[in-house]
C-alpha cells in the first residue's frame, strides 16, 4: 500500500493517532481490493476526504468505468471519513451504501470526494461525490457506517 504514502492528515488526526506505530497511510486505504484497483487517498479529515482512481483496469466490457469501481471508491472515502471521526477507540463498519450512476467514464482520472452529512458516538454518515476530469459528476453515493468500540488493538495485524 505504498501509493498511499502521499495521503495529507491535518495535524490533530497525527497528534491523535500518534505513539500506536501504526501506518496512517496504509490504515485509511482501501486496503489490497484498493491497491488492486489503484484508489488513492489524497486527503484525509473527519470533514473531508479526497481520493482518485483510475477508469482504466476498472472497467465493465462496454469500455466504461464499472458501477462497482465507482462503489470502492466511495465506500473508502467515507470509511476513512468515519474512521477518522470515530478515533482510535472505534472501528467503521459500513452498514449501507448507495449509488446513482450519472454518466459514464471511458478513461482518465475519476476523483471522489466525501464529506459528513451526520457523524454521531454510533453512526456516521457520509455524501460521495465522484467526478470527472471535466469535473462532470459520474456518480453519487452515501455511505452510512456503524462506529462500534474497540481498543486501538484492533488496528494491529
């Protein structure tokens, strides 16, 4: 999961994670289905989270960029979104998604971005807008998560 090296994390999300050894980058990723897909978180905060993914290799056999693809993508954004807003004492578990498929992608870039609609002690629940290089909207989803208690154990493999 080296591609997610570059992922950016305001500082209190350092300062809050910090002493658990733990690889940030690596943890707020879309994990091997991810990398297999090559999604990259960019940007990472309980308000915003940003991340691309390539149309090529995430396509259905018209050419164009595949529902599911679009359905990784936003549900590692808001994942790592509820993630983020639950800390290092909770874990996400995504309990529904949604999506509305807009218009296709034959190739390029795709970028989502997630942003909170309600992030509570239990649920969180994030907006997914995912879009073209034209900036053109591909698709729309929202992802509830439930936040379920743990110790920062859980993180560890």
């Amino acid at each position: 999961m080296g591609e997610q090296s570059t992922t950016t994390f305001p500082q209190e999300i350092l300062d809050q994670w910090a002493g658990l050894g733990l690889d940030l980058p690596a943890l707020f990723s879309a994990g091997h289905l991810g990398e297999r897909m090559s999604v990259r978180v960019v940007e990472a905060a309980p308000e915003r989270i940003v991340g691309t993914m390539p149309v090529e290799g995430n396509t259905q056999p018209y050419g164009l960029l595949h529902g599911g693809a679009s359905a990784v993508l936003a549900e590692t954004l808001g994942s790592v979104g509820a993630m983020l807003h639950g800390g290092p004492t909770k874990i996400a578990v995504g309990v529904d998604l949604n999506c509305t498929h807009h218009r296709g992608a034959r190739s390029g870039l795709v970028t989502g971005v997630a942003t909170p609609v309600h992030r509570g002690r239990s649920t969180a629940t994030y907006d997914i807008v995912i879009t073209d290089e034209q900036d053109k909207r591909v698709c729309t989803a929202r992802l509830t998560c439930m936040l379920r208690e743990t110790d920062s154990d859980a993180y560890r493999s």
